[in-house]
C-alpha cells in the first residue's frame, strides 16, 4: 500500500484464540472504539482504525486456492469489483453463492430463491438464466406482487381476443412469452392460493390453458420463484415441485462487503448524477475509489440491516446529502436512526379502519382471502372497496405522494407489501385521473356515489386536490403575452 503516513512495517498480526492478535508497531496511530490500541485482541466482527487512513474488519473465511475455484468454473472478476452476473462481494459467504450459481444454473429443474427484501435475488435468477441453455432467449420476469387480482389469470396464461372482458386485446401471458425461456416471478408467495393451485399443472408437464381458449397448450420453461417470506407461506405441493432452492445471504452475514458495495453504489450514482457525485472523486477521476470518511464506513459496517443492499443505499444517498465538502461523511447518530415506517399512532384513521387495515394487512391486500376470513367485515368486494377507501385517506395524509402512501398503508418502508401498494395506489391514481379529464364534475360524481357506497367523501376531496393541482399546473405553464 502507498501511503506516506502509514509505516512499511504498520502491524504485526497473530492468530490467537479463535481471532487475530494485533500490535501496532508503527507512526501511524491505531484506534479502537475511539480509543488508542498499542496491542489487543480481535475477534470476527472487530473493527479498528489507522487514523484517518485505513480501516480493517476482523473475519474469519475457509481458504480457497486458485486451482480450486478453476476446478468449480466458477468465473473470474477483479478483486471487489462486479462478477459477470453484477454480483459484488468477496466473503465466504458469496464465493458459496457463486459455486451454487454454477453448480445449479445448468439444471432444468425449477428453482425457488430465498432471501431477504434488497439481497439481490433478483441479479440471482438472471445469472441462473445466463448460465443455462436458455440464454439465447430473454428472461421474462413479473413481481408477483404487482398483479392485479382480478386480471391475474390472465396475465399469467394469457386470454383471446374480446375474453374475459369485451375489448380486451389477445395476449400470451407470461408463460407464452417464457416459451422456450425462463419466467422469473419474484415475490412468488404473493399469489393467491387459487392461483398457486392453478401453477401445479405448469410446473409439472408445461401445461396450460388461455382464458377463452378451449384447447391446452403447453410452455417449454423453467420457473423461477423467489420469496423473502418463510417457505411455509406457498402452497406445500407448489413448494414440492420446485426441486431446487438457493439461499441469498443478507448484508448482516457478510459485513465485510459493504465497504466494497459502497465503493460499487458511489461509482453507480456518480454515472448517473455526475454533478453531485464527482466532488467525492480525488481528482475528477472516474477510475478512482470515492472518498469516504473511516467513521461513515465503520458505522455502516456496524448497522443491522433489514432491506440490506437498499436500506445501504439509502443511508448511503443520506450522507452524501449532508456532505458539504470533499468526502462522503456521516455520524454514527445518524446511521442508526431508521424513519418510522407509520406514524406510532395512526392519526389519519379511525378505529374502526385501523382494524380493517390491520386485517387487509394479514391478508396482503388480497381482496378474496378477506371475504373468506370471518373476522373481515364483508366479502371480497367490500374488501376491494376498503382498500380503496384507505387509499384515498392515505394520499390525502401524504399530499398525494405515492410512495409515502404505500408505505403508511403497507406499514413497510420497502418489501413485497410495499410494491404491492404502490402498484395498485398508482394504477387507481392514474385511473381517477384519466376519469376528471374524460367527464364531468356531474358525472364523475353521480357514477361515484353508486360505486363507493357511502364512503365517497376522502374520495371527494382527493378528487378536489388533484383538480386544484391541475388548475395550478396549467396556470405556471401559461405563456405570458407580451404587452
């Protein structure tokens, strides 16, 4: 390492007792917790610091020799930087993920992805399909999670022209368009068990049917499923017939990645955003390793995460924000304090739709699985109206921000409820914007108050706001005349 404040001979190191043995032997101080060390022990999971210069994780790791990995075929990539498949990371834990790609991805069998929300299951399934003899084709890929309900057959099997609804267009379906490829449906445990029974067939032998199409057909493919929920959360014959699974690590269990994956995020957001980015690179320079400061970096290796590789990114973008000069820094304050995903008293409702919520909440905002439940107050469509009536008070508690509205009613910052959410806020705010446009104040109301059933008055006003917003909109836009 070329470092003038760092000595040639900086540390001796010893293994002792299961961890490291450290003695500090040169000019350059070392810290621990803050605190000056001369000579210590390390265990895994140890940080200490080289004042202003370097900091070093204690882990332990199994040795790998060169000839082994040649051995598993597993491809090379430059130290810390992506693998082929975007994968970054070094530790044990996702060198195991890479022989498993290799050993698994050429199978035929179908495959189910476990691991937690932002661990990058996603990049999994697509190196799985790169390494597989369907790779010539495109990976057809569907959160499972954003699929309309009433419209899911359709979109999984396809339908004819004019079937189930009249003007509908003829579509293939997810598995038409997988033929002869790979389907990836993340989120896989977000169908709906009717659904789930409907995939057996297909897992099976291929075989299916369209919507208003009487004879079969049948899809050359391979399914890959993914879920951060327990397994137990499909169907147990559904979870049979996928005869491979694959665990992806969380950033707890590999912490010594993440100052690798900061490196990686920085580089990412500098191509992006070159003008906010570029200040945290020594000289401009693009081939450069971004400049951190050693606090920021220890605090993020010491965070627990739960979206992992996002939540990184987000206290990643937080202290870029509050960095005024050359490095990315932040404090270890602000590293462990997290926004709460919902208010600690839901103020925005009453008790009564505090209890819905928390019911559609148990059900994952399945209007059928609601009707079914006893408990529920009502059947599947009043289920799907009181979605939309938490919608309405949510985007008025959010000043029509959908995002901040799909958190406050999933009561998750990120995850499959989330996205969930966010598909069907967006679709019913697009909806009910196309209907102001398209007719009148009258119409609009009278075909509401038939449709809504007494609970039209948060949809008035989300109604009255996105108006004013469009008054607003066209009143800026207007060009001045001149005089």
């Amino acid at each position: 390492m070329s470092c003038p404040r760092i000595s040639r001979n900086q540390l001796r190191l010893w293994e002792v007792n299961g961890g490291l043995g450290i003695e500090n032997v040169g000019s350059c101080p070392l810290t621990q917790q803050g605190s000056e060390l001369n000579r210590g022990e390390l265990a895994p999971g140890d940080t200490v610091f080289l004042h202003n210069e370097l900091l070093l994780l204690c882990v332990r790791r199994p040795w790998r020799s060169a000839s082994a990995l040649v051995e598993l075929a597993v491809p090379h990539h430059e130290f810390g930087c992506p693998d082929q498949w975007g994968l970054v990371g070094e530790s044990a834990a996702m060198w195991e993920l890479r022989e498993r790609l290799v050993s698994v991805g050429n199978q035929p069998l179908h495959l189910l992805i476990l691991g937690a929300s932002g661990t990058g299951k996603e990049l999994v399934a697509q190196a799985l399909h790169v390494r597989s003899s369907r790779r010539t084709r495109a990976l057809v890929a569907r959160n499972a999670a954003t699929i309309p309900e009433g419209i899911a057959d359709a979109e999984l099997f396809g339908n004819v022209r004019g079937y189930p609804n009249v003007g509908m267009p003829e579509r293939p379906g997810l598995l038409g368009a997988a033929h002869e490829s790979t389907l990836f449906l993340d989120e896989i445990a977000e169908l709906p068990l009717p659904l789930q029974v409907k995939l057996l067939r297909v897992l099976d032998s291929g075989e299916y049917q369209r919507l208003g199409e009487a004879a079969a057909r049948r899809a050359d493919v391979r399914v890959i499923g993914a879920t951060n929920r327990p397994v137990t959360a499909l169907r147990h014959d559904v979870l049979a017939r996928f005869a491979l699974q694959l665990s992806v690590p969380d950033l707890n269990a590999r912490r010594e990645d993440i100052p690798l994956l900061i490196t990686h995020l920085l580089h990412r957001h500098r191509a992006q955003d070159p003008a906010t980015f570029l200040r945290f690179f020594p000289e401009r320079d693009l081939g450069a390793r971004p400049r951190v400061s050693p606090t920021l970096v220890e605090s993020l290796v010491a965070h627990q995460y739960t979206t992992n590789v996002r939540e990184l990114d987000a206290l990643l973008m937080a202290a870029v924000l509050r960095s005024p000069g050359a490095y990315v820094e932040g404090s270890p304050s602000m590293i462990s304090t997290r926004p709460p995903s919902e208010p600690s008293k839901p103020t925005w409702l009453t008790a009564e739709e505090g209890a819905r919520l928390k019911l559609q909440r148990q059900h994952r905002f399945t209007p059928t699985d609601c009707g079914r439940d006893p408990s529920y107050p009502g059947n599947r469509q009043t289920a799907d109206l009181h979605f939309r009536h938490l919608a309405c008070k949510a985007m008025l508690a959010c000043e029509l921000d959908v995002d901040r509205a799909a958190s406050l009613i999933a009561g998750e910052l990120d995850g499959p409820l989330f996205e969930k959410c966010q598909a069907r806020l967006a679709t019913f705010m697009t909806n009910l914007e196309a209907r102001i446009v398209d007719e009148t104040p009258e119409q609009l109301d009278h075909a509401l108050m038939e449709d809504w059933r007494g609970l039209v008055a948060p949809l008035r006003l989300v109604i009255e706001a996105l108006r004013t917003k469009r008054e607003t909109l066209a009143t800026t836009t207007l060009p001045l005349r001149s005089a």
